[in-house]
C-alpha cells in the first residue's frame, strides 16, 4: 500500500512540474512588436522603425519603412544588427528599435536568445550600451545622460530586455509587465 502511495505521489508531482515547465517558457507566444510600440510613446512608434523576425530573415516596421521597398528594408535591417553587434542565429525571436545617427542615444530591444546564445546576446547589447555611453560622453551631455541611464533586465521567460531612451524605467517596466 505504501508503495502505491509513493507512486502516486511522485506521478502527480511529475505532472504537476511538467505544467509548471510549459508556463515558464510560453514568451515565445508574446508578440514583441506590439510589447515595444505599446512601450514607448507615438512620437517614437512614428519615427522609429522595428526590426523583427520575418519569413524572409526579418521584417521591418512602423517609423517610415512603408516608403522603403524591400533592398531598402534589408540594407536597414544588416545595418541594424551589425550596429548592435548581434546575428539573427542567436535569436529565436526578436524586436529592435535603435538610431543610426550619432546624435540620439536610442534603442530598445527584446530578445528571447536562441539555445545556448543568452550570454551572447547579454554581451551583444551590454557593448552597445557601453558604445553609446563611450560615444556621448563628451559630445552630446544629453544624450550621454539617456545612454548611462539604459537598463538591460533578463524578462522572467528568458528574454533580454534592453532600453535606452527618455523615461527609460517606464518603458523598461511597461516591456517586463507585458512579458509576464
């Protein structure tokens, strides 16, 4: 009788930890895209496009890519991920939003890494970081103020979290709360 006891006991624990297993690793249902414009104000859904996954490697977003024909997306979105250090290998999924000119320090990134790419991609964004603030310093006080104050989180699913922008700690926050 013990014995059918402990058995039944282990099973349930073993179903119960196996639910438990499949919750924790739902982010990947989450639609990044709409987490990051829901984040950061219309001014910047208006002026800055997403970078994101894509049938044809990635896909591009909001600022003004419906006026950009397909090359002009690619160029933009190889631009992007070379600026930011990262490889579309080391990402399961993914949506970036970043400034290529020198004057604004802006970025916003969330990325669920690709099996064994979490320290990768957490080194990838924490240089990029490091470039903006090393960048700034001494050329646009401002922007070196928003570049010192990023914050990079791991999300509760495993995803990066990266922010660089005014009222970083609402956008950071609004990011980890729609990751939940």
């Amino acid at each position: 009788m013990k014995k059918r006891s402990l058995i039944a006991v282990v099973l349930t624990l073993g179903i119960l930890l196996a639910g438990c297993g499949s919750k924790t690793s739902s982010g990947s249902d989450k639609d990044y895209v709409q987490i990051l414009q829901d984040a950061r104000t219309d001014e910047f859904n208006e002026f800055y496009a997403i970078l994101s996954n894509g049938e044809n490697g990635f896909e591009v977003t909001g600022g003004n890519s419906e006026e950009m024909d397909d090359e002009n997306k690619q160029q933009m979105g190889d631009m992007i991920l070379e600026f930011m250090g990262l490889e579309t290998a080391d990402m399961e999924k993914y949506a970036l939003s970043v400034s290529l000119m020198n004057v604004k320090s802006y970025g916003i990134a969330i990325i669920q890494p690709a099996e064994g790419s979490s320290e990768k991609v957490e080194t990838a964004l924490q240089n990029f970081i490091q470039t903006q603030q090393a960048a700034q310093e001494f050329y646009l006080q401002d922007q070196y103020e928003i570049a010192k104050d990023a914050r990079l989180t791991q999300a509760a699913d495993g995803s990066w979290v990266m922010v660089m922008c005014e009222d970083a700690t609402a956008v950071n926050d609004s990011i980890l709360n729609a990751l939940k």
